[in-house]
C-alpha cells in the first residue's frame, strides 16, 4: 500500500510537469518506466535515512536525559549519605567524651590501664601421704597510669580454686598501692604492698625460681607472701645503690608462730606498727646484693586496753645473694626472728638459710630453655608450742618453652620428714 501510494504521487507530479510543457517537450521529458523506478528507490532511502536520524537523535535524547536524572539521584544520595555518616562520627565522639568525663576516669582511661598475671598448677606425691593436686594460685593485675609520675598497682589472688566456707581456697588481695615517682631517684609507695624482704617476697612468678613449691626458708621466717598496709620510700642511687623504709601495719603472732601471724590487711589489728629498712645493691651486671631489717615492738599486738595477751618484740634480720654469670646462679638467703619477752624459749631465735646452684641453656629458638638446680636448706621455727628443725636437700629441673611458661619436677629429701616427688606448671603473663 505504501509504495502504491508513492508511485501514485510520482504519477501525478509527472502528469502535471508534463501538462505545462509543449506536446514535444513533453514527449521528450518523460522518464521511462525503468528511470522512474530508479528515483522512486533513491527516494526511499533517503525517506529511511532520515527516519532513521531523527529515531537516533530521540533515543540519545532520552539516554542524556536519564543520564541527567540519574546523576541527580546519584549526587543527592551521596550527599545524603555523607551527612548520616557525619552525623554518626559525631555521635560516636561525644559517646567517648561523655565517658571520658564519667566516673571512669579521664579521658583516654583504657589507653593507660595493663592487665597481667600469672598461675600455677601443683601435684605432690608425699612418700607416706595422701597424692594431691592443687591449682595453687591464679593471680589478676590491674595498673593504671594516672599520668606520667602517678601509678595504680594491684594483685588480686585466688587460692586453691575455691574461696568458699568450708573448702581451702581464699581470695587476697595482695597488693593495692599507688605509687608517685617524685624524681628519678625517689618514689613512695602508699598503700597495700609486698614487704621489701627476702628474693621471693617481692618477685614470686613460678616462671622466676626454681622448684614447684616456694622454698620452706622464706615460707616459715619470712614469712612470703607477705604483705601490709602502709607507707614506703625508695631512694635509688646511679651507682646501684638503693634504699627502702616502711612504716605499715604489724604481724599478730600467737605462741611464737611466725607464719600464721600474718593478718594480710583484713580489719588487721593495728595496735603496733612495724618498721622495715632495707639496702639493696645492683651496681654490677648479674648481681644483686641486699639485707633488711624490720622490727616490731609488739609482735602479739597485746598493747591495746584491756588486752592480757603475752608482751614480745620481734626483730627480722635478712640477707641475700643473687648471681648470674652466663648460664650459671647463684641464689643464697640468711633469715632471722630474735623475739624478746613473754615468749617460749624455743621461738626466742628462728633461723633459716637455703643456698641454691643452677645452670640454664637454651635447647634451640623454638623449643626454648632448660635449667636444672640443687638446694640445700636449713632452718628452725616454732609451730604447734614447739621447735621445728629440718634439713632438705632439693633437686630438679625446669623446662620453659618460652619465657613466661614453665614445667617443674622436684624431688625433696627432708631429714625430718616425708620424701615427696613434685610436679607443676606455670605461667605469667
């Protein structure tokens, strides 16, 4: 129908053309059927060409338009998005100030709080007692930097797995002292703190000595752990020298038994303070040097009105040897009780001495350490209204696979008492 209509209209316009000119010219002008065909076809290409133009340029049109709209979208939704996640920052920070500004602290608190802590498991095997195993201790601590001379130090301790009533664990808290760096040279403690005797009192972390248990030297005269209540300076020289003095609360000692009056700051009697000093040596590299001395003018706190209990002073004399050369220590401690007053003549004097050898060397980078020691010890104290005397020779090993973890196996051979075969485990971190 359409080329129809085409061919028609060519007709006509030929027709009419051919009317306004002379009978000859017109005869002349006429195209063949063949050449009419021929313009007809060219016209239709061109009549496509042009559709086919003004088709593209609609359809680029309507992509530049919705490539405007979506760009629109785009650039709205963005912006959009940035003010939420402004808006999101902001609330974030506030959050943190308001809880700077809280009872939490300053600002930036957590920045400035360290935990740590160590543990240690222990399996004893008495020659004629009863086998047991014991998670000894698991020890938490919390220290916090107030500023760049001001320090929170605390240890709190759970004994024997459980604190409840009837069973043998406890919960302590050892220590709680803040501590304030005046100078280089000089810093006080003040609060709950590790008496400045021995080498084990202060520095107890089953990765630090040898043996599963603690040494029986600086368990019975001591007596470690052993903490107060109170105030201490330490004045450190650059030669290596270094001086502490304490003013904290006292031991409440019944019948002479050094240990158990230990009253680890818990509504402690404090009718008598003690007086602790002591002078310690580190000038040259691997060795350390130290003795103290601490007194007490009532060791059974009997000076408060209406107390009959027996009056006697008592003054704790130590000293000790740290050494280490290459892969070789040495550690040796002296300890002493001279009590004085209403007190059993056999818990007048209580001595003790231990000297410990050892040698470490490194297996290899991965597998860690291994160090094997002896110990030889000597002591008396007073227990249960008598005199108790031991010697034990000690020996064992220790493995640490890295610095702060250690295997232990001991055997001890008390002249006194029982042989036992010991085993443990610890850690600190």
């Amino acid at each position: 129908m359409k080329l129809q209509r085409i061919l028609t209209l060519a007709a006509l316009t030929c027709a009419a053309f051919v009317a306004t000119l002379p009978a000859q010219e017109a005869t002349k002008a006429l195209p063949s059927q063949a050449e009419m065909w021929q313009m007809i076809q060219a016209q239709q290409q061109q009549i496509e060409t042009l559709t086919a133009l003004v088709q593209l340029n609609k359809q680029q049109a309507q992509s530049a338009q919705t490539i405007a709209t979506n760009a629109k979208a785009t650039a709205s939704s963005t912006q959009a998005g940035l003010k939420a996640t402004q808006q999101q920052v902001e609330a974030t920070t506030l959050a943190f100030e308001e809880i700077g500004d809280s009872s939490f602290g300053a600002p930036g608190w957590w920045e400035n709080t360290s935990v740590g802590g160590y543990g240690e498991l222990h399996a004893n095997f008495p020659e004629n007692g009863v086998n047991d195993i014991d998670f000894h201790r698991f020890v938490l601590f919390f220290n916090h930097d107030f500023n760049d001379w001001i320090t929170l130090y605390t240890e709190l301790e759970l004994e024997h797995s459980l604190a409840a009533d009837g069973e043998e664990g406890e919960i302590e808290l050892e220590q709680a002292f803040i501590r304030m760096d005046w100078t280089q040279q000089f810093s006080t403690d003040a609060g709950v703190f590790l008496m400045p005797v021995g080498i084990l009192n202060e520095t107890h972390e089953p990765n630090t000595f040898y043996g599963v248990e603690r040494n029986t030297v600086e368990k019975y005269i001591i007596p470690s752990t052993w903490w107060e209540g109170g105030i201490k300076g330490t004045y450190r020289m650059d030669n290596g020298l270094a001086f502490d003095g304490a003013i904290t609360s006292g031991l409440d000692v019944e019948e002479g038994y050094i240990r158990d009056g230990r009253q680890k700051v818990s509504k402690a009697v404090n009718e008598e303070a003690a007086v602790t000093g002591r002078v310690k040596y580190t000038g040259i590299a691997g060795l350390e040097v130290a003795a103290s001395i601490l007194y007490q003018d009532d060791l059974d706190q009997s000076s408060g009105a209406g107390n009959v209990d027996a009056d006697y002073s008592g003054l704790l004399s130590t000293a000790h040897i740290d050494y280490s050369n290459g892969n070789f220590r040495l550690r040796a401690l002296y300890a002493r009780w001279d009590l004085d007053g209403e007190v059993a003549a056999d818990a007048e004097e209580q001595t003790g001495y231990y000297i410990e050898p050892s040698y470490r060397w490194e297996l290899s980078d991965h597998y860690g350490d291994l160090g094997i020691y002896t110990r030889y010890s000597d002591l008396e104290y007073y227990k249960d209204a008598s005199a108790k005397e031991n010697e034990i020779l000690e020996v064992g090993v220790n493995y640490w696979p890295t610095d702060n973890v250690v295997f232990k196996a001991d055997y001890q051979n008390f002249v006194d008492a029982d042989d036992a075969f010991n085993l443990g485990v610890g850690y600190q971190f």
